[in-house]
C-alpha cells in the first residue's frame, strides 16, 4: 500500500509498506555497509537514494547507505 511519508516539514514523498519497514529498520543506524544488506533490501536502498530519503557514500572499497536527517 503507498503511503505518504514526511522527509522534511515540507516535503513528503510515496512510499510502500517495504520502504517504510526499511526506513524504520535503518534510520538509527550512522552508516549501513551495502554488504551487510541482503538483496532485496539492496534494491529498496537504491530507490530510497532516488527519492533522497537515504545517501549514498562510496569509498574505495565499499558503499555506505546513510539516513537523511
């Protein structure tokens, strides 16, 4: 089910029931190695990046996912 979900005061995006239990899941986290996630919430990482919900951070060995405040 697609829910509105409040990124900021002001802005709200869509999001399914998925995203919004990997949000509740992570957004304690300071950084979220890529390695660490299985392969579906791979896939629900890189959409939440598109809609800026989460960052991405690359080094030179690994990908991080972190939460935007």
């Amino acid at each position: 089910m697609l829910r509105w979900y409040n990124l900021t005061p002001k802005v709200r995006i869509y999001i399914d029931d998925n995203d919004l239990e990997f949000i509740n899941k992570y957004k304690h986290f300071k950084k979220i190695s890529k390695q660490s996630l299985a392969p579906e919430e791979v896939d629900i990482a890189d959409k939440l990046v598109q809609k800026s919900v989460f960052g991405r951070y690359k080094t030179e060995s690994e990908t991080f996912y972190l939460f935007n405040r």
